[in-house]
DNA sequence: GATGAACCATACATAGGTGTACGGTTTGGA
DNA sequence: TCCAAACCGTACACCTATGTATGGTTCATC
C-alpha cells in the first residue's frame, strides 16, 4: 500500500501479514510471499522474527489487541439506545472490512487453538453484548437469547458467504432490526 | 474408516479425499497425506489421476453431486407444511456432520473458483426453499426475503462457528422458528 | 495356466519453501 | 567523525511435496 520509505519495524511485518490474510488467506502467508510485498528479502525477516511461528503469534497477538479495542470502541455504545446500538454494529459489520480479517482468522483458527481462543473470546464477547441490547429493549432474557444467538450467527454466516446471496441494504437492516425489536406474540 | 480390502478406485479416492477435507481442511489435502490414509502409494495415485488438480477437479465435482442430490431431497419436503419444512432443514443443519464438509468447501472455494461456483449454487438453492417456506407461511415477499436471509446466514455462521457460541437446543429451534412465522406487526 | 490390463511399489528428479551463516549498509549518538 | 547496533542482501543447506519412470502383482478371461 504505503510506497516503503524507511527501515521496516516488527509492527510493518505484522500489518503486511495482515494484509495478506485478508487478500489471500492463510496459505498464502508466506515469508517469500510477504518479503515480495514489502519489497525486501528474507535476510530482513529473520532479523525480526525467529522464524515463522513467532510471527504467527505476533499477528494473533496484534489482531487480539486490535479486535478488543475494537470491541471496547462497541462497548461505548451502552450511552445509546439500545435499538440504535444494534443498528451500528449490523452496518458496521456490513460495509466495513473488517470482516475480511476475520474471515481469515476463523480460518486460521482451525489449526492454531491459541488463534481459535481469541476468536471464540471475540465472539462470546459480541453475543453479549447484542443479548444485553436486546434485553433492554424489554424482551425476558430467554427471547433474547434466542434472537441475539440469530444475529450473532448470521453475523459470521455473512462474514463467510463472500456469496451469491443478496448484500443488505441499510433498509434491509432497518426491517430486520424492526423485526427482532418487536415483542413476542 | 472401513479396513481396505480390496484395490482402490477413483471413486475410493474423491471419498478419502473427502474425509481428509472435512477432518483437518484443505491444507491437509495432499497426496502423500491421502495415501497414508488409504494404506497405499503415491504409485496408486498417479495411476487413478494425472495430477492433484485433476483429484480436486474430482473431488469439487463429487460434492456437486452429493449436495444436489441433498438438494433434491430437501425440494421433495415441499409436500409437508412449511413450517415443518423449516424445522426439519434446521434441525438437520444443527446436529448433522454434513456442514463440516461444508466448511471445508467454503473455505476452498476461497482459492477456487470453480468450487465457489458450486457452493454460490448451492446457498442460494436453500435460500430460495427457505423464502418460498416463509412465503407460505403468509408473508408478503419482501419480509420473506428479510426473514430467509436472517436464518439463512446464521445457518451459514453456525456451521463456521465451531464456536464458543451456544448451541441452539431442538427447544431453541421451536422457540426460533416461532418467531419467524410470527406476523408482522 | 497363460496373457493382457488394471493396479500398486520403488526409485529417482525437481521445485519451492524454511532456516542459517555471514557480510554489507544505514543510522543515531558519543 | 567514528563506532556499534540496527537493518538488510546473498548464498547456501535442508526438507517436503509434486511428478515421472519403470518394474512388479493381482485379477479376469480365454
């Protein structure tokens, strides 16, 4: 992205690192292929890094750190109503890119459990704060349960179909909100 | 899985290969790995298919071919009431194995087009039964579309969740499904 | 029971990826 | 200005996975 000026720090190779698992998955983190992007060799690398493992665990590090901030940026939204909360957090999963991230780390994560803990820690984290949304719009909590379980879920799904299925718009998102606000029958 | 007894066919190897996909995911699909598992040699291989291309060629070809098959048992639902039909291709996402080889194809069709081909084929044929069922059930087609998506992507988001996330109960299903035929208000 | 095709094992050659050794260059500070 | 540390390039060894060549077994069939 950013034409290379300078000397390259350990958080560079942990941002190209990222960068290629979003373009291109886990098979392509590579240390020639990373080398190739940020226009240096591998003698470069293996100053920073051990080996390939270590810097395995510095992108999970970095992206743990990133996807809680991230989530206490989410936290804040308690000041709000709890419908326009959940209205923030569906358009922001939507059209922003950060899915593509972690796309690529629930990939990653079926073979590296330590991948796998921050993952399910992000997602635990998420659902709860949905169900507590969903509470306070006055729903008893086994509803709530049920349908943050449901936004939750179909939060991930979309994350993943990178699909032929239909993209929603923002009313889309507004009748579903509508429809998962509205008291149980 | 089953003791091999006799010499390998092709179709042996697309069900190894299958098996393999679904245990450990595509970074495990390689040659000498399968061979390991059928108890053979690469000169096996070599013998039933030209190249690993033409296996994953195979392979991707055979899925096609047991999901449409599945496909077209979920269509011969349409003779019970929708809403039956709706639990019952819930029910057989939730605590069926078949969405672990769906996983591993999705996240194959990352790098293959052609299998992305086929999985796109695939959500939106379950799409469109999951919104004829709503439709039935009374609703106008644009919540339809709203609803089916809804549970639609957390079918998808269930089966990449592996996940620390609750899984839902056949109670759960009753409860979801309730909400989703509800009317609109 | 002999024969050709189907099936498999073994032994290479090759390519691409990781990791190591070491020398060269840049940079900040005494 | 000069030096030591930080940073990078180059060359090499090694391992693993793919693919090829070739010969050996097994099976059906006459």
């Amino acid at each position: 992205m950013a034409p290379r000026t300078a000397r390259l720090s350990a958080q560079d190779w942990t941002r190209g690192a990222l960068d290629l698992l979003m373009a291109e998955g886990v098979a392509a983190l590579q240390i020639n292929r990373l080398c190739a992007d940020l226009g240096v060799t591998r003698g470069s690398f293996y100053w920073h890094f051990a080996d390939l493992t270590e810097l395995e665990a510095a992108v999970a590090e970095r992206w743990c750190e990133e996807t809680r901030e991230r989530l206490d940026q989410l936290a804040e939204l308690d000041r709000l109503p709890p419908r326009e909360r959940l209205r923030i957090m569906t358009l922001h999963l939507i059209d922003d890119a950060s899915w593509s991230v972690e796309r690529a780390l629930r990939e990653w994560a079926r073979s590296t459990p330590q991948v796998a803990a921050v993952v399910g820690e992000s997602d635990q984290h998420v659902f709860e704060l949905v169900e507590r949304a969903i509470v306070e719009l006055g729903h008893d909590p086994t509803v709530a349960r049920t349908r943050a379980g449901l936004l939750v879920y179909a939060g991930i799904g979309f994350a993943h179909g990178q699909s032929t299925l239909p993209k929603p718009t923002e009313a889309d998102v507004d009748q579903l909100l509508d429809f998962l606000a509205e008291p149980a029958s």
